[in-house]
C-alpha cells in the first residue's frame, strides 16, 4: 500500500494536473467558436497551436514507450484540440497561411521522424534509451513556447500594465505545473518534472508582474475579456505558458 506523499505525489497530483490541462486545452475553444461564427479570426494569434499539436505528440510517445497513462490521455485531448484550432485558423485566415503551412509542415516531419526512429531504428533499444530520445524531442517544442512569453513579460514591464495577461489563466498554469512536477518528482523522472518546474517559475514571474503592474482596463472599470496572449504552456506536464488570445503542455 502505497504511503500518503506517494499517494499525492503518483496519483492525486497527476489527476488534478489532467482536469487542469483540460481546462488549459479548452481555453480557446470560445474564442475560436466566435472566430468561425465571424468568418475572421481577427486579432487571434494561431501560431501556436500547431506546436500545441506537435508537444503533445511528443508527450503521447513518451507516455506510450514509458506505459504512462497519466502522461498518454491528457495529451491525446491536446494533440485534437491543437490539430483543431489549427484547421480553424487556416481556414479563417488567408494572412497566417503560409506561416501555419511551414511551421505545421515542419513539426509533422519532426514527429514523424522521431516517431519512425523510436519504432522501427530504435525497436531493440532500451527503455531508457527510447524514453531519452522522446524525452528530448518533447522538451525541445516545449522550449519554443518557452521564449514566447518572455515578449508578453517586457511588454508588461515597458506599459506598467498587465493587461495581455489573463490572471485566472496564470494561476491555473501555475497549479498545473506544481501538480506535473509532483508526478514528475515521485516517477523520479526529470524529463517530466524539469520542464513542469520551470513553467510552474515562469508563471511565477507573471503573476508577480500582475501584482505589480495592474490591469489599466480594470483599475478604470472597463468590463473587457484580457488577452490571453502569452499564457499558453504546452502540454498537461507542462502547463500552459504561453496563449494564443484565449488559449497549451505534456
């Protein structure tokens, strides 16, 4: 029987971080709703949801070779909403196309190559081999998300105002992340807990810049829904950092 810190830590901790990436993964979903019922996606950044896409790809594999259903069935929710917001926008969006085809172009050779490597070069590896390769390939998309928000962060801190950060959305990255690293932590496995603590950091920085820099829009009693730009992190052992508009992970 399992003791009360690996109770937490392998099975509270992971549940709570799956309802969490849900939340995260759905957060665009009105938006994009609205962008189809307008024709137009406006504003709407869609650059990112390809990588959304692809990062939980990666994290499907890792959890497959690992036998991690926590880690496998949360990004399988990411990886159609991704694939989703992506269509949506380059339906709606003649001026991001050709963007959104180089970038989607490129992450689905990226996780087709590693995919074939993993299961056809790689068959007779070891697990820990394999898991290292995944590994890799999961943290390095999950890298570019992490220089997206760092734009949103200076652009706070040039305005003094915290308006392109959705708070509700931080605080639940922030949640996300602590339960990932916790998940990661009692694996003992630091492919997932490392990226999972430094966005559980970033989201840190952003809720102090919230606290410092307030929202301009709110302090004059504008009703208005902030952008959410910058927030998104990638992939349930990830948590959103960085967020297109109203938008993600493992």
């Amino acid at each position: 029987m399992p003791s009360a810190a690996e109770a937490v830590t392998l099975y509270v901790a992971p549940a709570l971080g799956t309802v969490l990436a849900m939340f995260m993964f759905g957060s665009p979903l009105p938006e994009i709703s609205r962008s189809r019922e307008k024709g137009t996606i406006g504003s709407l950044n869609p650059t990112p949801y390809p990588i959304v896409a692809a990062n939980c790809a990666s994290w499907m594999m890792y959890g497959a070779i690992s036998g991690n259903y926590w880690v496998y069935c949360p990004n399988f929710t990411g990886l159609l909403a991704g694939a989703y917001y992506s269509g949506v926008s380059y339906a709606l969006s003649e001026r991001h196309r050709p963007v959104l085809e180089k970038l989607s172009g490129g992450l689905i050779f990226l996780v087709s190559l590693i995919g074939m490597v993993l299961s056809c070069v790689m068959r007779g590896s070891s697990e820990n081999s394999r898991l290292m390769v995944a590994g890799i390939q999961a943290n390095t998309i999950l890298a570019v998300y992490y220089v997206s928000p760092m734009s949103t962060m200076s652009e706070v801190v040039r305005t003094r105002d915290s308006k392109s950060m959705h708070f509700p959305l931080v605080v639940t990255n922030f949640l996300n992340g602590l339960c990932w690293f916790a998940f990661g932590i009692g694996l003992n496995d630091w492919w997932l807990a490392a990226p999972n603590l430094f966005g559980a950091c970033v989201s840190v920085v952003q809720i102090g810049l919230i606290m410092v820099f307030p929202n301009s829009e709110r302090r004059a009693g504008i009703s208005t829904t902030p952008s959410t730009d910058g927030l998104m992190e990638l992939n349930p052992t990830s948590s959103f950092s960085e967020s297109p508009r109203s938008s993600t992970a493992v």
